[in-house]
C-alpha cells in the first residue's frame, strides 16, 4: 500500500475498496456497479476466469471454484 516515507503502509485484508467519490455526477449509477461487482455470481465468475480472490465468504467454498483453486478454503 501506498504510503509516506516517514510512516508505514496502512494497507487492510479482504475487499476491493470500492468506494462512491464525492464529486461523482452519478452516485445512483456508481452504487449499481458496486452492487453487481460485489454480487455471488460476479465475484464466483471473476474467480473463476481470472483467478481473483473473492470479497465474499461463500464463494471461498463453492463448489467449481474450489475445484480449480483447491487453496481458496484455507485462505
């Protein structure tokens, strides 16, 4: 994580840090995209296909994902 010279990274574990900006001319739009990218089936699919690891629990343990990712359960 990014951080000063002088300090440590303040980095934190697990979720994307999706985030709605202040200034954005579409929050509504924003919130939607957060939602879809942060459901069951965009996180399962994106594990899947690129190998990302999931901001939801369950998907740590599905089925076709801890086929081809065994590890995914113990992280």
């Amino acid at each position: 994580m990014v951080h000063n010279r002088c300090e440590s990274s303040g980095a934190c574990q697990g979720g994307w840090g999706w985030g709605i900006a202040k200034s954005t001319q579409h929050p509504e739009a924003v919130w939607k995209a957060i939602q879809f990218f942060s459901s069951t089936e965009a996180q399962r699919k994106i594990a899947l296909d690129q190998g990302y690891l999931p901001s939801r629990r369950s998907v740590f343990n599905d089925t076709k994902i801890v086929e081809k990712y065994s590890p995914f359960p113990a992280v």
